[in-house]
C-alpha cells in the first residue's frame, strides 16, 4: 500500500506546534537530571570516608524518586530525584539524610513561576482564569496551577500578610526609620488612598517602637510633625533626591542641568564644612536670579546634611529615600498598566510582596551597635575621645 496521501490534516484552535519550545524543555529536563545526579553523587562523595564495621561505605547512593512534573517556564518538566542510603545502625535521628537544594522533596513549581503568581492575581487576573492566561506559556497540562491551587496560595498570601501586621515589635531597637507615601487609586476605591511605607533595620509598621537614631523621609510635613511628637530626640534627614527635585522644579529647563551638577557638589561633599560652603556658593551664584530656589534649598539646611553625624557606610543609604521608594516605583508600574480592577486589599498585598522581595542589608551594618550605643561621629568618621591625662 501507498504511505503516501494527500490529505492535509487541519491545525486545531487550541493546539500550539511549537519546536522550539520542546526542544528547550528537553534540554532543561536532560540538564536537570544531570544536575541532580551530580548533587547526589557530591552528597555521596563527602562522606565517603565514613565507613560500615565491614568497611563497606556507610553512605551510598539508592536510586532514584517517583517521575514528577515540575512547572517551569517552558512548560512541565518530568525529573526524578536522586536518593541517598545511609546504612549506618543507627537511630532514626542520627542518620544522615540528604535533601536536593535544586529539587526540593515537594516542590512543584519553580520559584520564578512562584513568583509570576502574585503578580498576576495582584493585577486582577481571577483565580478561574490562571489556567487558561498561562496555557499558552506552560501548555493545557499544569496540574499544580488549578483554581483550588491558587486560591489556596492568596489565601496564605493574606495569612502572611496578617501575621506581619500584628507581629510582636516590643523587643526591636530601629537606629534609621525611612518614611515615603504614595497615592495608589488604580480604579480601586472613589477616592485614593494614601499608603505609608516605613522601612527600620526591618520594616516597620508603626514609629511606636524604640527610638530611631535618625528618621529618613522626603517632604512629608505630617510626618516630621509626627516624628517631633514621638521621638524628640531623633535627628532629622530630607530626601537629595526629592529636594534636588523640588528646587529644579522653580527653574527654567535650560539652567536645570548647571544647577543639579552643583546640588551634587553639596551633597557629595567629603565633609559638612565643604557642603556648608558648596551652599553659601549655590546661594551667592544663584540668588539674585532664583531666590525660591535658593530658599528652598537653605530652608532645609540642617536636616540635609545630618548624614555627616553617622558613619560614611551609610551614607548612601541616608542621603536619599531609595531604600523603599523602589518598593513603590514597582507598585506604580504594575497599577498604572495593569487592565484589571484592583481593590484596596490586593494593592496591600503587592505592596507587602514586593518589599519582601526587594530589601537589602544596609551596608556597614557593623557600624550600627556603635550608632546604638551613641557613639559620635564627625565627617562619617568615628570620634575617639582620648581619656584626660591624654589630653596634655
């Protein structure tokens, strides 16, 4: 008989013929499989010089799991995980158990698809509707991505979020409070709402806690006021980033660019007396022509450069608000093109998700127990008081 036809058979609707998609999830799931086998092989290997009473290995490789599918982003992905035997006579809680840093033993999906989910929810797309916005990407096949799965995940989302609001902050010292807010409407509510975010060592939910060594923010006239009612003691630090904003802002464009290279000039300076002087400068050069200007930059002059009196490591950290206002320029581009209906509970909650994601260590944080302590600072250099009879 003739193999050969002429009957074309039609591509259906929903079917997606892709070779270069499944070309590249062979070839993940092959290096995946490797991968694993050398994680165990390495396990295995570490321990090669513990030996049976026979002088057999104690520790030896013991095949592999039952076939799963993990979802990737080029679709499911079918592995096995590699099993390690400890042979030892020994009890259950002395033996030596290997577990996989690359396949955990319930994982199900990757943490960038993990990561995909809330973002996704956060920007309206209903938890019926995960399935069938991501077939195109993963295929009609993903099992761990149901509508009961998601549910499930928003449902811990909220929990976590709970869990944080109300956690116990009695027993925390915060030495810098950073503050920024940002009106978040998105089609939410009638009315914008006002979000304020706060960011000590860890974030913060309310200032009742401790008392900061330096409070960070930008222009927020409530907050200062806040601040002063609080915590007294505490000094004072205006966002560079704002300010320069706000004084550009009463210029015309075509002085703007000589004008930012000498804000530069004042809050780059090695010492506060080279920044006293950059602003008497800014002030001669610029005050017959730009008065608002130079005035609302001499306004402020004092709680912009209270970073002098804290160690220079953390300057960078001090001199402007980015620590959190990068949480919100993430927040702002997801509302701002997102096409769903937000509410004021999911807007939180991308608010929460994303600070967890994005915080970093400040750096020099060993030079925070001194700030603690109230240990001085000149110039971002510490202060060393040499005792009395030195002093001849």
């Amino acid at each position: 008989m003739l193999k050969d036809t002429t009957v074309i058979r039609f591509r259906q609707p929903d079917a997606i013929d892709d070779p270069l998609t499944e070309l590249a999830r062979e070839g993940a799931r092959r290096m995946l499989a490797q991968a694993l086998i050398a994680e165990a092989d390495a396990f295995v290997a570490l321990r090669k010089d513990l030996k049976l009473p026979d002088g057999r290995d104690r520790v030896v490789r013991h095949g592999h799991g039952p076939h799963r599918a993990i979802q990737t982003g080029v679709g499911p992905v079918e592995v096995r995980r590699g099993k390690v035997r400890d042979r030892g006579d020994v009890g259950a809680e002395e033996k030596i158990r290997f577990t996989s840093s690359i396949l955990p033993k319930w994982a199900r999906r990757t943490k960038s698809l993990d990561a995909l989910l809330p973002v996704l929810y956060l920007r309206g797309v209903s938890t019926g509707d995960f399935q069938e916005a991501l077939a195109a990407l993963l295929g009609k096949a993903a099992p761990n991505l149901s509508p009961a799965v998601i549910s499930r995940l928003t449902a811990e989302w909220q929990a976590d979020y709970d869990a944080w609001q109300k956690r116990d902050l009695s027993a925390r010292r915060y030495v810098y409070v950073w503050a920024d807010g940002v009106y978040l409407q998105a089609r939410m509510e009638q009315a914008a709402e006002c979000m304020l975010k706060q960011r000590g060592l860890e974030i913060a939910p309310d200032l009742a806690v401790g008392k900061p060594a330096l409070a960070k923010a930008g222009g927020a006239l409530g907050f200062w006021k806040a601040i002063e009612e609080v915590f007294p003691g505490a000094r004072h630090q205006r966002c560079w980033v704002h300010k320069t904003a706000n004084v550009l802002n009463k210029v015309a464009l075509s002085v703007q660019i000589n004008m930012k290279a000498d804000l530069r000039e004042i809050y780059g300076a090695p010492t506060r007396t080279t920044a006293e002087a950059a602003i008497d400068v800014f002030a001669d050069k610029y005050g017959a022509k730009y008065d608002k200007a130079v005035a609302c930059l001499t306004k402020d002059r004092e709680a912009l450069l209270a970073f002098f009196d804290f160690p220079a490591e953390h300057w960078d950290h001090l001199r402007t608000s980015n620590p959190i206002e990068s949480v919100f320029a993430t927040v702002r581009h997801r509302t701002v093109r997102t096409k769903g209906a937000l509410s004021a509970k999911t807007v939180k909650l991308m608010v929460f998700n994303a600070a967890a994601k994005t915080w970093r260590r400040l750096k020099g944080e060993n030079q925070l127990p001194k700030v603690v302590q109230g240990v001085k600072f000149q110039n971002g250099i510490e202060v060393i008081e040499l005792p009395a009879h030195h002093a001849a």
